[in-house]
C-alpha cells in the first residue's frame, strides 16, 4: 500500500466533510447528490461546502451558510391536513421515533425549568420563556417522541419588528414607552410542541323550555289579559366536528396568549426534517398526551354546550334548568412542531411574555398597564352622575319638585360609569396578566 502524507493530502473535488464520532478524526465523503435535499441536512447542519454552520432561512424557504452562499432546498413533501393522524392506542405511540433525529443541545432555565434544545454551538445568555440569565447547557434529552410533521418559519425579523412595534404601541391604557422595547434581537425563533386533535360530539340536551300563554282575568269587572310562563321538560341534541383544535405542549407559555396567535394555517404542514431545525430553538412537549387530551375535550364540550344551548334558546327563548350530556367519536390527534418567536421582557421589575406567529405574523402577549390612567377615565366618568346627582339634584328638591327626579338620574349615570369602570379595569388585568 502506497503510504500518504497526511499534511499534503487533500480530498477530492466532489467530496465533502461528513460527521465524525470520534474526535481528532476528520470524515471525508462525496457530495450527496442535488436532488436529495436534505441528506447532509440529515446528519449534521454544517454547509457541505465550507464546513460553516448553516440555518433555514424563512425567507428563502432554504437551508443557507451565510458564510459561503450555499443553498439547499427543502423537499420536504408538504401534506397539510391530509397528514396521517393517530388513534389513542399504545400500539400508536410505540410508532415514532425519539428525538430529533439530530444531534443537538439543551438549554436548561433554573429558575422556570424550560428546557430548550438548541443546534450544536448555539447559546443564549437568558432564558426567552422568563427572562432568567440562570441557564446552563447539558445534554438533550432523546426521551420525547419525534414529531411527524411542522410548519417551517416564514415571517422574516423586518416583518416581525413591524409587527411587534404595532402591537405594543396599541392602546391608551399602557405606558406610551413600550413601543421602544420592539427590537427582534431580543426574540427568539422556537418550534414550540403542539397536540392536533379532531373530533366528532354528539351533544344530548334536557332543559325546561318556557311556553308564553295568554291568560285573561277579571278586574274591577273588565277583563285583562296578562303572559305566563308555562314550563315543560325537553330535549334535543346537536352534534359538532372539530378539526385541527392546537393545544399547546409546553406549560412555559402562556395558554391563553398562545389561543389569540394560533391562527396557523394547517394546510402548510410537512414533513418533518431535521434540516428545519438548523439555527432555530425546538422545545419537546412537558404536556404529554393524556393531560393535553384533556384541555382540548374540554375546550371541545364548551363548544358542543354553546351549540346545544343555541337548540334549546331557539324554541322560545325561555331556557332553565339546562343540563347536556357528550359522547365523542373519531378522536384523532397528531403531534407536531409550530413555529413561533418568545420573548420575556422586563418592565418596572415585572417580567411580561409575547409571542409571535411564525407564520402568520400575528402578535398577543402581556403589556404593563399605566394604572393611573385607568383611574383618570374612571373618575372622568363618574364626575358627571356626580354632579347631576349632588350639584342639581340637592338643590333642587329644597326648591323645585324636580329634584328628586335629577337626583336618580344621577345616581342611575354613576351606576353606569361604575359599570363601564369595572370592565375597564378587568380588561386591564386581563392585558397585563394572559
């Protein structure tokens, strides 16, 4: 055997570095061929050309190395809502592989106990869920299922900053400064764990259902009629079809934030690739099936109950008693990865959670309120049905027989105000605690 130099050797032409498992030693083996898109993509996010890092870049829907140009497209078959679902059977979940098919990462938040799988090299100084810079790395955990499919980043950061800066700029009741905190470098692009489900509920219904009768009496001897009430017992059903209800897999976002942003467009979905994952964060789910099941049923029962309810109100609009019972049948459910930019940003020493759509673009999350303009509008409004009912109302009943009359309109308008007051306010905690 000829003996070779190993400073003077080079590979050839057509050949390109491929992932080694022992370290000091450097792989070398052809180029994959072009139209296997994701072959290198499979085994490592290193541009087969330079050896840089590369990333999926939303923008040009490709795996790009910023450092040297190259491109790669995705294959990836988009399947959208015909992707295959899965019946609730242990033979099912023994299907899916473990892990992410890649080897990556994992960012571990000491202080909210997020764990985020991150590509090798990638590091953050804080923790995007709660804004802690208590993180450290260890190794990724292969316990969670792979998912099957995703839906691939689309919004670029010049659509997201714009999108960020409406959002909070939106709004007299917050602090007019928010706008300012709208940077994109302090977002971070996370493929966060949803559960899919589809299901068919037979709702069955029995309430007491108001008859209005006409009954005629005597009075002072001319007769009178008079509406009465006369209830039945009743019953009915109505049956609903859900398809596609998101129930977030992870607790380290807020459930009710997530529901406004949600929005994605399902028809996107593909098959899931490692090569989507290169320079973005991916989280695996802490909701596992069972506890994720049953937030969706019961979001789906709510449904169902309006539904039936809508049954019963039509008869005649007098309802009591309203009980309902649900069957459901056809459940299915898949497991899948959604993209969606994170941010916990500090605001007078409260930390407060956005999110972004990243697909869509949409945009929901919490906002610190400017309290003192809240109590500016609710006086403004009771100052008036104040004055009607003090400044008028007195004086006038020691002078005119009107008065008493002003003095209940007034006290009627600051019933009013009081009312509008407390929605007011309740939208205010529901803005700044989601």
């Amino acid at each position: 055997m000829r003996d070779v130099d190993p400073d003077a050797w080079t590979p050839p032409a057509d050949f390109v570095s491929v992932p080694s498992t022992v370290d000091g030693v450097e792989l070398w083996g052809p180029r994959p061929a072009e139209d296997d898109a994701s072959a290198w993509a499979r085994q490592s996010t290193k541009c087969p050309q330079c050896g840089a890092s590369a990333a999926f870049d939303p923008g040009a829907g490709a795996l790009t190395c910023r450092f040297c140009g190259y491109v790669q497209e995705q294959q990836a078959r988009t399947v959208g809502t015909a992707a295959e679902q899965n019946e609730f059977t242990l033979e099912a979940l023994r299907q899916f592989e473990q892990g992410w098919g890649v080897e990556r990462r994992e960012l571990h938040c000491s202080d909210c106990g997020a764990n985020l799988a991150v590509e090798e090299g990638g590091m953050t100084a804080t923790c995007p869920f709660c804004s802690s810079n208590h993180v450290n790395l260890q190794e990724a955990s292969q316990a969670g299922i792979r998912p099957k499919f995703l839906i691939p980043f689309a919004v670029k950061s010049d659509v997201l900053e714009k999108n960020l800066r409406t959002f909070l700029g939106q709004g007299w009741m917050f602090p007019s400064s928010l706008a300012q905190l709208a940077k994109t470098d302090k977002f971070v692009g996370i493929y966060l764990p949803f559960w899919v489900f589809d299901a068919r509920m037979d709702g069955v219904w029995r309430a007491q259902i108001g008859h209005p009768h006409t009954v005629t009496y005597w009075e002072n001897g001319k007769p009178k009629t008079r509406t009465e009430i006369r209830w039945k017992w009743e019953s009915g059903g109505a049956s609903d079809t859900v398809n596609g209800l998101l129930v977030p897999g992870t607790t380290r976002i807020s459930a009710k934030i997530a529901q406004r942003v949600e929005g994605f467009e399902l028809d996107a979905l593909k098959e899931y690739a490692p090569a989507f994952l290169a320079g973005w964060r991916a989280m695996t789910y802490d909701l596992a099936l069972p506890e994720a099941w049953d937030h969706g049923r019961a979001r789906m029962r709510e449904r169902n109950r309006a539904t039936n309810e809508a049954q019963a109100q039509r008869r005649t609009g007098h309802v009591r008693s309203f009980t309902m019972t649900a069957d459901f049948e056809d459940e299915r459910w898949r497991y899948v990865l959604l993209p969606m930019y994170v941010s916990a940003y500090v605001y007078g020493g409260k930390t407060y959670q956005v999110l972004v759509n990243g697909q869509t673009g949409a945009v929901a999350g919490q906002k610190p309120v400017a309290w003192w303009r809240i109590a500016a509008a609710i006086a403004a409004a009771t100052t008036p049905s104040i004055f009607v009912g003090i400044c008028l109302g007195v004086p006038l009943t020691l002078f005119a027989g009107i008065g008493f009359a002003v003095m209940i309109v007034g006290f009627l308008m600051f019933l009013g105000a009081l009312w509008w007051g407390w929605g007011l306010w309740q939208r205010a905690l529901d803005a700044e605690s989601a």
